[in-house]
C-alpha cells in the first residue's frame, strides 16, 4: 500500500508540494502574511467589493434577520426569500426566464453538468476549461471529447462527428469560459455560437472572471457582444468579481426547474447563508449601477498601465519550470508583492507561471511598483 509520505515526498521533489498560508484581511488591495502588508496581485475580487461596506452592512442585516444557517436544504425548509430575491434578479441581469445559485462555483459547474449530460449524450470542451467544468464532464455519463483551446475548426469536426453518431435524442453540449482562468485571453464566443446554433447544439459559457469586468452592466462578455438570448446556459460565480460566495446558472425556465430536480449538488447541500446571499445580491447591485461602471472604468485604466494589450484582469506571466516559477515569486513576496507560482497540474508541464491580476482596489502607483520589481527579476 502506498505511504502517503512517499507521495508528498515526490511532490516535494517534483517542486509541485502546496501548503496552505494563513493571511489577514486588510483593505484590498492589501494583505497580511507573517505580520507582513503585501500588495496582493492574486485575488480574483477584481472591483475591490469583498470589503465594501454596503456588501458588508447587507451580510449583518441579513444574519440579524435571518440568523447565520439557512438550516436545510433549498427543497427542504432552507429556500429562504433571499434565495429567490436573488435568482430573480440574477435571471433579470442575464436576460433569462430564470436562474438556480449554488453554494459554490464549483457545485454550479459539477451539479449542472451531472444533471444535464446522460448516456449516449456528447459533451464538448475547450482543452483549457476550468476544473470544475473538466469534473462535471467526467462524472457524467456522456462521451467527453476536448478540442485544442479556441480551435474553431475542431470543434466544428466534433460537432459534425456528434451529430452523425448520435440519434434523434443525443444532446451535445459545447461548453467554454468566456475569460479563461489561467490564460487571461476570450473565447471566440460569436463564432462559437454561430457553430452551436448551425449544428444544434447547446451551448453552456462559464463567466466566471467576466462578470462585473465585461458589458454595459457588467454582466460579462455573453452581454458586451449582445449574445445573450442565443446563449442555453450562463454559467458564473458570485465569489471573484461580485465579492461574495456562490455561483449561478442562468438559462430558460424549463431547464432551471431540469437542474432544480437533478442536480446532486443543489438538492443534497445545505443552502448558502443567508449572508452570502444578502451580499451577492448587494454586490450584483453595485456592479449593475453607475458606481460599478465607474469601478470597471479604473479597473481598464489600471491595466492599460500594467499591459495595454490586455483583454482580462488576468495577465499570466509565463516562467516555465516549477522551480523558476517559485523562485521568482518568492522574490515578489520578499519585495513586498503577493502572486503565488501557478504550477502543474493547474496548468501544463513547463508552464508554470505567476499568474497576475489587477483590480479597481490597485492604484496606478501599486502597478508602477509592480512593473519594476519585474523589470528588476528580468520577467
């Protein structure tokens, strides 16, 4: 039988050993580590909500009201009228009939799958979808098929080959992020849709580090490109941008009531918070409204600063080997900067990177600093 400290010996050998880092909460952008204030260019919490005041003020509402446990599940006693508030205005900023959140992204992702996908049904990926969608995938039943990462003409083939060999009640599932988690860069959604559409296909788009940073109101980059009743399944998480916890899925009527009577792990969890919903719908708000257009306006400056060609918050800096990879964020951590290597297997083999993401919290100044300390590391 297999030690497990054989295998965390090869992890450490393999540069590939993680350990948890207690940190402190501060002001974004700021964190504590070790009694240490590090500039952090790691968070996901793109528009600086997570400590806004108004998100914070709704979570202490909602638990005096509520209490701190919706105490059931949502099909038991815990659907609580927050949980509806909040679908209900998720499904109106998505254009949708209607929408189902969950306690995490990743119980979104896995849950919807799982209950959309069955035998003898297709589903199809981008080779660079996050792990959660890649676990959702697995554990269903369908035939899972990958195409090169936004490879159109593969994808195309993948249709054509579905259709052939499915029959009249096969569904085939396209499934993509609109900003890609680790690469920063979009997906060729029109195109995507447009092959979808011509082969009838159903489309799930996760965007997930699109929202509150894409649109008019901020709903993503299903909305910027005015896609969004073409579009089965918006997908997305309340946790980054929105400053909260949770994810989503947005889509027709009849398929929310699908997933609300099959998805494992919608039915069989406890229902979120009444605190995280209180802030979700809070931060939904604000990113909907004048403020969050005006938080999305010093995000763009900001990275027009760090890279003007940037088409996401997320600007991966590619280092190659694990080795390098930790080298040179310990450097970061050492001059003050929080950016973690990013290493196999969230990533490929000799691809290890620091994986940077700017926010509205930064300043111009924190992102001069940050540029010449890499210019000083030669990245």
């Amino acid at each position: 039988m297999r030690k497990p400290e054989e295998e965390l010996a090869a992890l450490r050998e393999a540069e590939l050993l993680r350990e948890l880092r207690p940190v402190e909460p501060a002001q974004p952008p700021l964190l504590v580590v070790a009694g240490r204030p590090l500039l952090n260019f790691s968070s996901n919490d793109y528009l600086g909500l997570s400590q806004h005041e108004e998100l914070k003020q709704a979570a202490l509402e909602a638990t005096e009201r509520f209490g701190t446990s919706s105490t059931a599940s949502r099909l038991i006693s815990g659907s609580l009228r927050l949980h509806h508030d909040l679908e209900e205005r998720l499904a109106d900023l998505k254009g949708t009939e209607a929408a189902l959140t969950f306690s995490t992204g990743y119980a979104a992702a896995v849950g919807t799958l799982t209950a959309l996908l069955e035998k003898d049904d297709v589903v199809i990926l981008d080779k660079l979808c996050h792990a959660s969608l890649i676990d959702g995938a697995r554990q269903s039943a369908a035939t899972l098929r990958v195409y090169p990462h936004n490879h159109l003409d593969k994808l195309e083939r993948l249709l054509l080959s579905a259709r052939e060999k499915g029959g009249a009640h096969t569904r085939v599932l396209v499934v993509t992020e609109s900003i890609f988690s680790m690469e920063g860069d979009r997906a060729p959604l029109r195109e995507i849709v447009e092959l979808t559409e011509r082969h009838g296909a159903l489309l799930l788009v996760d965007e997930a580090h699109a929202i509150g940073l894409l649109g008019a109101s901020g709903q993503g980059l299903v909305q910027e490109l005015g896609l969004q009743n073409r579009i089965t399944f918006q997908m997305g998480t309340l946790g980054k941008a929105v400053g909260s916890a949770g994810g989503y899925l947005a889509s027709t009527r009849c398929w929310i009531d699908l997933l609300l009577n099959g998805a494992r792990s919608f039915i069989y969890s406890t229902a979120p918070p009444p605190a995280q919903a209180a802030a979700s719908l809070c931060g939904l708000e604000i990113i909907a409204s004048r403020a969050g257009a005006d938080l999305r306006a010093k995000l763009w400056n900001n990275l027009a600063h760090f890279k003007p060609t940037a088409t996401s918050a997320i600007v991966p800096l590619v280092v190659g080997e694990n080795e390098a990879s930790l080298a040179a964020a310990q450097a970061l951590f050492e001059a003050g900067f929080l950016a973690p290597a990013i290493r196999f297997p969230t990533v490929p083999r000799g691809t290890a990177r620091l994986r940077i993401t700017i926010s509205a919290a930064h300043e111009i100044s924190h992102v001069r600093e940050l540029l010449r300390q890499l210019r000083t590391q030669g990245l």
